[in-house]
C-alpha cells in the first residue's frame, strides 16, 4: 500500500512540520518552537507569510522592529528557557537577511539554538539579477545568505521541496544536542516556496524532543577520579552548561559537601545565589578577586561547561603553570581544551558518576575557609563601593547596588557589551538561580534590549507574576538599537530598562588609555564635531515616552531607588535614565591580552607595551 500524502507548497509544509514537534519542559509537554518573530519582505511576504498566517493560533508572529533585534529577542529567549524551547526569526531576502547575521553569531559563540528562517534570490534565474540580490561573477549560486555559514551550526539552502524532509530534523538535532547546540539557518529561495509537493503524512506526525544527555566513557570518570584524588587545593569553575544542563544544585552541594571552592564564568553566572557558603564569585577579568587568588594557587581546576574563553582564563594567566584542568563538557572539542583531562558528557550525568565514584574524598577544611574569608573581603570592598558619597556623579556599582537591592528575586538582569557586563559580574548579587543573562560570548551592543524583550515574552507578559527582566544599557549600546522598547509596548512584554548615561563608549575608552593613547572617538567629549559646543544631550527618558513606555529620568541615587519602586508597579515597559560617571570602575579581577604598539615615541605607549610583555610571560601555553 502506497503512502498517505497531502500536496503542500514548500512553504505550508515548512509551517505544518514547526508547529508539531514539542518538547517536555517540567513535566509539561510545550511547542518545541514558541513563536515566530518575523519582518515580511520581498522574498517571504507572499508563499511564507501566507503559511504563517494560517497557524497564528499555533505558532504566534510577533513583528519586530529590526532583523538583528528580533533574531537577539530568539537568542534572549532560548537563554531564559535554558536552551529548551525555540524561537524562530524569519527575515526577506537581502539587507533583511544580512541583519541577523550579527545574532547568529550571538547564537553560536553562546551556544544557543536559534532557527533562522531567511529568504532567498530564484533557483531557476529567471527573472535575473532581482531586487537585493548581489552578484558573484564566477560563482552565480552564491547569495548573501552564504555569509551565514561562518555563525551557524547547521547552514541549508534548499533548491527542491522534497530537501525539508531531511533538513527539518537535522537543523533540529543540531540545536538539541549540547554538543553541538546553536544556531541553524535555511535560506528559502522565492521560487521554491511557491512550489507544491506531495508530502508523506507521516512526516508531519507529532513528535516530542528530548535533549539527549550523553553519559561519559567509564575511562573517563576513573581518570577524573584518579586525578581529583590528587588535589590539595582545587577550584570549581561552573560555566553555562551547568544551568543548561541543569546541574546547578548538584555541582553547588559536591562543592559544600567535599570542602571546594566554586567560581563562576560570565555565562555560568546564576547557577547559584550570591551567598552560597562555597561560592566565591565570578573568575576571570571581571571576575572578584577571591576567585583570582583561589586559581593562581589551585592545583586542580575543575571546569564544568564552560568553553574557557579569554575573560574567563585572563588571557590564560590566571593559573599555576603546573595546573591540570580537568574539563566536564557535552563537546569534545572544549573538553580537550588545554592538555585537560576530559570528561565528555552531560554536566549533570558527569557529576553523578563522578561523585559516586570518589567515595567519602574530601579536601583538606583549610581550602574552603581560605576561600569564604577571601570572598568576605570582597563583599566588603563591594559594600563601600556601593554606599552613596558625595560625588557629583555616581558610579556604575553605586547604580547597580541600588537596582540590586530593589529587584525581586524573580526578577532577571540583563546587560552585554560595554562597562556593564565588568561591573554587573563584580556587583550584582543574584538572589535566585538563573536570573541573571550577561550576553559576553560575543559581547554584542545592542543585544540589552532586544535580550530584554525574549525574557519578557518568556516570563509570559507583563502581569510581573514570574518577574520582569530588568536591562542594564549604557548610552552606547542604547543609540545602537532601542526600537524594541517599542516592540515590548507593542506587544504587552513588559520590562525595565535602565540607562546608564556615561557620555559615550566609556569602557572602550579606558581600555584606550590604560594602553596610553589618549582619549579619541570614544566617549563623545572626545569626538570629531564641526561645532564643539552644539554637541547635543540625549534626553533618553524623552525618547522612551515617544515610543510608548513610562520613562523617568533621575538626579541621584535616591531618584533611582524611588523610580525603582514605581517601575515595579506600572503596567508596561519603563525606562529609567541616570548619569554616570565614565571613570569609576570597581577593582579586582585578572588581567587581559591585548595589542600594544611594538613601536611608538610616546612613553605612556612604551610603558604599556612593556606591561603587556610582563603580562604576557605568564601566559601558560596550550590548545
């Protein structure tokens, strides 16, 4: 007997296949894919429009504003649903597709599944060159959509309508499996969407996904046990794949019960509250300064999913030399990092088998009280960097500690690039486990926002039952891309958004002239203008009230405390402005390697070149 079929264009069968698979998020069986952001445009407005209007009660669309920005709100929201739930972002062809191309990379250097849907130019050529499409002299098959192969795990293009029955699943697989988790793209071609095909029924079954957990080789585990049994003083360090996984409360009770200190990567940060007796803090060049004196003497590093990017590892200088690392990881290719020995597997299968197989092995009492009077050192030092003074200006940590304070446990920060992902690490004091989304993978502006709006949607809406996503933006990132406050409006999502007004790029300028070159282009007292004094102020809160939010702006830390209060209890997205001071940084943390002129006449270069040459004799060498 010959198979049931349904005749489908490519299009309608790509949306009936998303809207029946589902995965189990606690117990309870969800759309695998959540939704839709979506611009409409030449190159899907007229065959994937058409199919997506049809099912907007199973797969709902939510219009953005910017292609960048809604494919950031997918990145946001896989982030707040741990890597569980999808969203999708469907762009047009051209200059529509080549804006998420800075989210994919979000997506892929944080590890994140995104499903990007763009369309593309004509398979068949006829109508030649089309609206936005670029021409390749010797390689006429190439289109914009080719630039998306360097930031995705899973790069498509299909040319016939049959190829989504093989490429559906594998995109899929491809963002499930840990080891490989990111982002997937499939260009659909503008002719190639019209086209009908008889489609097996079976391929649009329900199916319900799991996220496999892969077990580590016992090889493996007797090696790690073996090595662990070696240490005198080891280290923790708890990277993004612990919370995905889900092994927050496991790894935090093996470092209490077995006497180890445990510290945090920038991705990693939330899997435990702030006050967990065997926490330390952040590690790294953001990280506190218990976590760098605990790891310059740490004879064992225990890293568990993290992939020990730069800021975590100081550019590789934050460790002894005679160090091992031992690397729990899903992929291999991070588990092998650094001459390690790998454990390659789900964080929590790893950790089970692990501690299981150590028996009643404990480190010596003296490491963990090392660790909790260095770590009271620091939470001293934050507490008077966060009192108020009387200067004209606050500081970042002054603004933090008091939206920290004001913030529900529910509540989730987010920030990215500039000074805030430094000063957030040090300073904000996460009250519950996975609330806090630092976006430092690929520490992209502009992502504050648009990351805000996909925890909102996350968190269900505006009613604050689950908590409101609370932005922390630098004026910066903020003049980069802000339109998705309106989308939150648009759509219900509601959030906080904080501005912190410094004057420009304050934390790139720093790093200017900590390196001796004199402030230029970064902060905008510093930049070319044809009249220095018509430089204009932005009245940030002004441009939050055009787009529909409440706004308030405020004078002093009793302002923002204040307006802290009242944002809590209004009924949509508010915005709160407060000037900061470009030059007040919290201390502490490890160094970092960067470029310095080999050859220059002016001594502050010279200077930082030869601290960057001292800095860099520390480095421990490695893959």
């Amino acid at each position: 007997m010959s198979e049931k079929t349904v005749r489908l264009t490519m299009a309608q069968a790509l949306v009936r296949y998303l809207c029946n698979q589902h995965t189990v998020i606690d117990g309870e069986r969800v759309p695998l894919f959540a939704g839709l952001f979506g611009i409409f445009g030449h190159g899907n407005v007229t065959c994937l429009s058409e199919a997506l209007e049809r099912v907007q009660d199973r797969l709902p669309t939510w219009r953005g504003q910017n292609e960048q920005s809604m494919a950031l709100a997918a990145v946001g929201f896989a982030k707040a649903r741990l890597r569980r739930q999808i969203m999708i972002a469907a762009s047009s062809v051209g200059p529509g597709a080549t804006n998420m191309i800075t989210a994919a990379g979000v997506a892929h250097a944080n590890r994140l599944p995104l499903l990007l849907l763009s369309g593309d130019t004509y398979v068949n050529r006829l109508p030649d060159p089309v609206l936005q499409q670029v021409e390749h002299f010797g390689v006429p098959s190439t289109t914009v959509n080719d630039g998306f192969r360097c930031v995705s795990r899973f790069w498509d293009r299909i040319v016939h309508p049959a190829q989504i029955l093989s490429s559906l699943p594998q995109a899929i697989t491809t963002m499930l499996d840990p080891a490989t988790c990111g982002p997937a793209f499939i260009g659909l071609p503008q002719d190639i969407q019209e086209i009908a095909y008889d489609y097996p029924e079976s391929f649009f079954a329900e199916r319900v996904w799991t996220i496999p957990r892969p077990r580590p080789s016992h090889d493996e585990v007797a090696a790690a046990v073996a090595l662990l049994r070696t240490a005198q003083r080891p280290l923790i360090i708890s990277g993004g794949g612990v919370r995905y996984s889900g092994a927050n409360a496991m790894l935090a009770e093996i470092a209490l019960r077995r006497g180890i200190p445990m510290t945090e990567t920038i991705a990693g940060k939330g899997a435990v509250v702030h006050d967990h007796p065997a926490y330390v803090g952040a590690i790294g060049i953001e990280g506190t300064e218990a976590a760098r004196e605990l790891a310059e003497t740490a004879d064992v590093i225990i890293a568990v999913g993290t992939r020990m990017q730069d800021f975590t590892t100081g550019s590789w200088t934050t460790f002894a030399r005679d160090a091992t690392f031992l690397n729990i990881n899903a992929a291999r290719f991070d588990a092998t990092k650094h001459f390690a020995v790998p454990v390659v597997g789900d964080a929590l299968e790893c950790l089970t088998e692990i501690d299981a197989a150590l028996g009643d092995w404990t480190v010596d009492a003296g490491q963990m009280t090392r660790a909790q009077a260095l770590y009271a050192d620091w939470n001293r030092m934050l507490d008077e960097g966060q009192a108020p003074t009387n200067a004209a200006v606050p500081s970042y940590a002054q603004v933090i500690g008091v939206v920290n304070r004001m913030a529900r446990p529910e509540d989730t920060m987010v920030a990215a690039a500039g000074g805030l992902p430094g000063e957030t690490a040090k300073n904000w004091r996460v009250k519950a486990p996975n609330t806090y989304d630092l976006e430092f993978g690929f520490s992209c502006m502009g992502y504050e926002i648009a990351g805000g709006w996909g925890h909102a949607m996350a968190k269900g809406g505006s009613n604050g039952q689950t908590g409101v996503p609370i932005v922390m933006v630098g004026d910066g990132s903020y003049m980069m891309m802000n339109s998705d406050i309106y989308s939150t409006v648009l759509t219900g999502h509601k959030m906080i958004v904080v501005v912190c007004d410094n004057g420009g790029f304050g934390v790139i300028n720093r790093l200017q002239t900590n390196m001796g070159v004199p402030g230029f282009n970064n902060l905008l007292k510093d930049s070319r203008v044809l009249d220095p004094a018509r430089v204009p102020h932005v009245d940030f809160a002004a441009h939050a009230r055009a787009m529909g939010a409440e706004a308030r702006h405020c004078d002093s830390l009793a302002d923002l405390e204040a307006a802290m209060e009242w944002a809590q209890g209004t009924d949509r997205t508010t915005v709160l402005t407060i000037a900061s001071d470009a030059h007040a940084w919290t201390p502490g943390g490890a160094g970092w390697y960067v470029g310095a002129p080999e050859v220059n006449d002016r001594e502050s270069i010279r200077a930082a070149r030869a601290g960057q040459e001292a800095f860099r004799a520390r480095q421990r060498r490695g893959v």
